[in-house]
C-alpha cells in the first residue's frame, strides 16, 4: 500500500508541475495571440478609419467652396453651379447632391433626378435641422449632420456652410451651401472589407453634449472589449469599432488541439511516472531481500535495527532462532528439501508477526526476529515460544512428514545493550544455552523413517 501511495504521489507531483508548466506556456501564447491579433486589428480599423476620414473630408469640403463661389458673386447663374457641381460629383462617388438653400430654403439640387422631395424644403422649419443651421450661421463654421434619413429617403450625411454676402456694404445672410454625402455607400464599402476579414463593425456618435446614436453596423459590441478610432467631423464625432467575430482568442484553435494532445500525453505520462516509481520501489524492496525465502537480507534488516534503535525512548526485542540439524535435512534428503525448509519456517514466523516487526534470515539457517515497542520482556518471550511451537508443528514437503527443532535465544533494547552488536551478541549466546540444554530432545528429523 505504501509502495502505491508514494508511486501515486510521485506521479501527481510530476504531471501536475508538466500540466502547470504548459498551462503557463499556454497562457503566455494565448496573450500573445491576443495581442497580436490586437495589434493587427488595429492597423485594419486606422486604415478603414482613415479612409472614411478621408472621403468624407474630401467631400465635405466642398460646402466651403460654393460659400467662396456664391459669396463672391451672389448673381451666379444656375448652370455654372451645375456645372461645378457635376464636375465634384464625378470625381467624388460619395457625394449624392449638392444643394443651395437661399434663407435655408432648398432652391438648386444637383441632380435634380431622384431628389425633387427635397426642393422648397424650409431647413429652419425642420426641427431636426434648424439647430444645425443655427450654428452654422452662429458659429460661421462648416457643421455636420447625420446620418439621418433625407426627404428623398436616403441616409445622408449633411455638411452645411452658412453662406454671407455683402449688400449696401453691410454684411447679410444669404443662405446655405449644403453637401449631401451617402452614408450607406461609403460604410458598407469598408463594412464589407472588414467582414471580408472576419470582423464585426459598428460606428456610433460621440458629441459630448447629444445623447450617443448608434449609426451603423452590430452595436452591441461597444458592450465588449473592442478597438476603438474617433473620425472627426465639422462640430461633430464618430467612433467607429471593430471586433473579431471569435474574440480576441481566434487562431488559438491550434492551441486547444494542442491542449488536448498535451492532456493525452500527461495522463500517458502520469501512468508511466507511476509505473517507473513503483518498478523502481519494488527493486528497492528485492534489493532488500534475501533470494530464497523474502525475509530482510543482512544488510537491510540491520539497517532497519539501527534506525529503530536511535529512538530511544522505545523498547524493543530481538529473538535469534537457529534449526536444530539442519545439515540433517540437507544431507539426507536433499538440498531441494532443505530449501523448502527454509521458505516453510519463514513463512510460520512471518505468520506470528506484526506489521511493525521484522524477520531476516541472517544466516544459512539462523534467523534474526526484530519485536518493535514491546511493553515487557515477557512480551518477547511469549513470541519466542510461539514461534517455537508453530515450527514444531508437522512439516508436510514433497510427501516428507518432517519436525524442525529449533533453538532460540532473545535480547532486549536498552536493559541488555543499545548497539546491533552487542544484542546479537547477548541473543547468541542465550541461543546456544538453550541448542546445549535441549539437544537431545529438540531434534530436526524425518517422520518418515
């Protein structure tokens, strides 16, 4: 049992340290692919956001120049505007009108086709426009609008550029220059390239004093851990924010497999590491044995005396046992029978012994009894004459009928001596007192005869 135990030990010990290791390794890879696909996340979402940066500054910026145009010749005729108009939009797909609202009313839209809702339309009459224009006239700055749904019933973002001319030398409101942007088609252009790359996509407004709008895409992962880019606006933000659509983990795929192989390997490791400590432990024990019976050779069971004997606050008792004749047995019967012999006397004497004791046979046919913690002297010889009784019983070997007479001789630790030697010495000869006492009458013979 205790041979298991340690083997069990052992092999919890090692596969636990090899699966902390690669539960280690594994979390420094899992980060690291974390942060790489973080890194190359990042380098997608600045230049989608770039690009939407940029498209949209090139669009707007063409609010500031019919403000310069009409500005500067109030009286410019409809085709030229047209004109310029239809020169911007072909260079710029992203723009769906150009319009002029003298008083912020809606009078030219170019191209008229598709946006004739929007003509006559009264900015300052529309609640979810007059404030924009109030501070584009207030402010004197390009302001930005949207997405919001136009009267044509498209997703526009607006840029509108208050325009002011000179009459009777005092300066007068004239109108506004107005671009129309098409939200939709600019987003889904870059809202498809990232999904092309397996990522979700989303933009919201972030003007501190509005409530944030969800503008586009899967809004919910604003929720997550997400990477996010700001574009900048005239008076306004965007944030836009990507996320991968298997977490930050994707690609760790590999390492799960990996995962389960190593989990594979460990409880195959586990098994081995409990087979080699168990191997190696039994040779330990056998190493420790003597070859025909099992019992303690010299070396170990001295060794083990020894140990027992630096504690000396215990009592123990050692009993020296020799077979009476035994060259008898050998001699005559063979020494086939006589090696059974000795392997039958083992096993009584192990019979009458505990967990704790221990049993050598420390010469051909001498045997060394170690009684551990005994409570008196009287508990050594009670053992003793056990042993003694035990042996003499009819010995059945190969259809032989034997009777093995023994002499015994016992020591006790610390009243006779504290060393090996010395109640080895004392067992001896109280051994031979009792060989010389009974030799005539404690005989090892044949019954057969």
């Amino acid at each position: 049992m205790r041979k298991k135990v340690i083997s069990m030990a052992a092999a919890i010990a090692v596969t636990a340290i090899l699966v902390y290791t690669f539960s280690r390794i594994q979390k420094a890879q899992i980060v690291a692919n974390n942060n790489s696909n973080r890194l190359l996340a990042m380098q997608k979402l600045v230049s989608v956001s770039d690009g939407i940066q940029n498209e949209l500054n090139e669009g707007l910026q063409y609010a500031d120049f019919f403000d310069v145009i009409i500005s500067n010749n109030p009286d410019t005729t409809k085709e030229t505007i047209n004109d310029y108009a239809r020169l911007i939009l072909k260079q710029n797909k992203n723009i769906d009108s150009v319009q002029l609202a003298p008083n912020a009313i809606v009078s030219m839209i170019y191209p008229l086709k598709g946006n004739e809702a929007a003509m006559g339309h009264n900015l300052l009459n529309d609640p979810e426009r007059k404030n924009y224009v109030e501070q584009a006239v207030e402010k004197r700055i390009p302001v930005t609008q949207g997405p919001v749904k136009s009267k044509q019933g498209k997703y526009l973002v607006f840029n509108r550029k208050a325009i002011f001319i000179m009459e009777n030398e005092k300066e007068k409101f004239w109108g506004l220059s107005i671009i129309g942007i098409n939200f939709t088609k600019l987003i889904e252009k870059y809202e498809k390239k990232l999904q092309d790359e397996n990522y979700l996509f989303a933009i919201k407004t972030n003007k501190e004093e509005k409530e944030q709008k969800n503008l586009w895409g899967d809004y919910e992962i604003f929720s997550k851990d997400v990477i996010v880019k700001t574009i900048e606006l005239p008076d306004n933000q965007w944030q836009i924010a990507i996320y991968p659509q298997k977490g930050w983990n994707q690609g760790s795929s590999s390492l799960q497999d990996l995962s389960y192989l190593f989990y594979i390997v460990a409880l195959l490791g586990f098994f081995l590491v409990y087979w080699c400590v168990n191997f190696y432990q039994e040779r330990i024990e056998e190493a420790k044995k003597e070859v025909l019976t099992g019992t303690l050779n010299k070396k170990a069971f001295k060794a083990f005396v020894q140990k027992k004997l630096s504690k000396k606050n215990q009592n123990h008792g050692m009993i020296l046992i020799d077979l009476n004749n035994f060259k008898y047995i050998n001699d005559k019967l063979g020494h086939p029978v006589g090696d059974a012999v000795l392997i039958e006397v083992s096993k009584r004497i192990n019979g009458m012994l505990r967990s704790v004791d221990r049993l050598s046979r420390f010469g051909g046919d001498e045997y060394l009894v170690f009684i551990s913690n005994i409570k008196s002297e009287d508990t050594v010889k009670q053992i003793m004459d056990k042993i003694s009784e035990r042996i003499s019983l009819p010995m059945v070997i190969d259809e032989l009928h034997l009777k093995i007479g023994i002499s015994a001789g016992y020591t006790i630790y610390s009243n006779d001596g504290e060393s090996f030697d010395k109640l080895y010495e004392i067992a001896d000869k109280k051994m031979y007192e009792n060989k010389e006492k009974n030799r005539l009458f404690n005989k090892s013979e044949c019954l057969n005869d």
